[in-house]
C-alpha cells in the first residue's frame, strides 16, 4: 500500500516533488565560502513551472555581459551618492585605456597632464603701504605656489601708488634653484618705457612719476627640483620718507606649461 504524505499544513507532498514552502533555507548549513562559477542554483526555467539547475557562472550573462563584465548602461551613475567635496588629485576614475576594452583606474591628477591645468591666480584684497625702506620685502598677497620641476608663464598687474623721487623696485622671490626672466611696458611722464629683469636684487626699478600707474610684468619662471612659492617683492628704489602703495586690485596670475 503506498503512502500519501502531507506537510503540517495538510498539504498533499507528490512523491516526485516538494513544495518550495518545504525548503528549510535558514536552517541550511552555509556554504562557507565565496560563491564560485561551478556552485548550483535552482531556477523555475521560463517561470513555467519547470525546475532546472544552472551554474553561478550563467547569472554572470543575466547581470553583465558574455565576457563576464558589468556594462557601462548598467552603471547606476545617478544613483550614486555624490562625493560631496571638490575632486582632488587622489580622486580615482575609471577609464578604458587605449579604448581597446582594457579598463584601468586612473588619478585625477592624471587629467593635469592631458588637459594641462588651469592658469592660477591671486588678487591684492587691501592697499600695502611703504614709507623710507628700499629693502624689497614680500607683498602680503601676491604669491602662488610652484611645483618641482616645472615651466610658468606668470603674469602680474600691479596697481602702484608713489612719488618721483623714490621711484619703484621689484622682484621675484623663488624657490632654491628657480629662474626667471621677465619684461614690463609702462608709462613715464608721458612716454612709454620698457625694461627687462631676471631674479635678483631689484632686478626692475621703474622710474615713476608721481600718481598712480598701471605696471604689467611677463615672463617665465623656470623651477628645479625644490618646490615652492612664487612671491612678489617690492620696495623703493631710494629710501624716501614719503609713501609709496601697491594698491588693492592688483593681481598675479601663473599657468603651468
């Protein structure tokens, strides 16, 4: 006589299959390991009702493609959680490299020396003031860093207030073992006058008349190994006790070439 099993709800069991509601999944003992290419799932095959077993390898063409490998459409980018900060040099993206399917992390850093970076600049916030002192000193404003081993272009746009009998001077401060030459036009009673300067000591002294003056400066810095600042020195030329003013508004700007 063959038996007629039921479960503890009082369903019938056939005797060639076995309700899903059967399966005792939380009391299985765990795999205990990653989820290999050859482990075994069930799956209802066309959800017909029909139960076959298929390898975790083949989820792998359901989720990402036949080579193994989640396409970029299925890159849930909007989703995602916004980084929330300014992208900085350690910042990591993803990119195919040589576009031949070869994907590979790179730096943003990286993106510096293939768009070349961003010209920097810095604008003079207050007036600065000398009176009786030909010694150069920093400008409290001016200055931008500079990284080893590199080529500027620096451009600078100062704003100077003086009288005629002190005249101006100014310079460059760099790092150890940095070079600069540079060119300034500027006006003199009413005449155009050009001068060259390298650094140094008062390597431009500009010959002012007394008021206010536009004075642009170009050039090219040259940085060896030590990395640095690029700061703005100014003085009078000849000690006068009578002020002499770089202005607010003034600016530098350098760009990496």
């Amino acid at each position: 006589m063959p038996w007629t099993f039921y479960n503890y709800n009082g369903q019938r069991l056939s005797t060639s299959s076995t309700l899903i509601d059967n399966l005792d999944i939380d009391g299985a003992t765990d795999i205990g390991a990653a989820i290999v290419d050859a482990d075994l799932f069930i799956i209802d095959d066309g959800a017909g009702g029909t139960n076959r077993k298929t390898a975790a390898s083949r989820i792998k063409t359901y989720v990402e493609d036949a080579a193994g490998e989640v396409p970029i459409a299925n890159l849930d980018i909007d989703g995602g959680t916004d980084i929330g900060a300014d992208i900085v040099d350690a910042d990591l993206f993803i990119i195919d490299d040589g576009a031949g399917g070869t994907n590979r992390k790179t730096a943003a850093s990286r993106l510096k020396t293939y768009i070349g970076a961003p010209p920097r600049s810095v604008i003079k916030t207050a007036d600065e003031t000398l009176n009786n002192n030909d010694t150069l000193q920093n400008d409290d404003h001016l200055v931008l860093s500079v990284e080893a081993s590199s080529r500027y272009s620096i451009e600078v746009w100062l704003n100077v207030n003086n009288r005629t009998s002190s005249d101006f001077a100014c310079n460059m401060a760099l790092p150890s073992g940095a070079t600069m030459v540079w060119h300034t036009i500027y006006s003199f009673q009413g005449s155009t006058s050009a001068k060259d300067g390298n650094q140094g000591a008062k390597t431009t002294v500009l010959a002012l008349s007394s008021g206010s003056h536009f004075v642009p400066l170009n050039g090219h810095i040259l940085v060896d190994t030590t990395a640095g600042n690029a700061q703005l020195q100014w003085a009078q030329d000849s000690a006068v006790a009578e002020d002499t003013k770089v202005l607010a508004g003034s600016w530098m700007r350098l760009t990496k070439m």
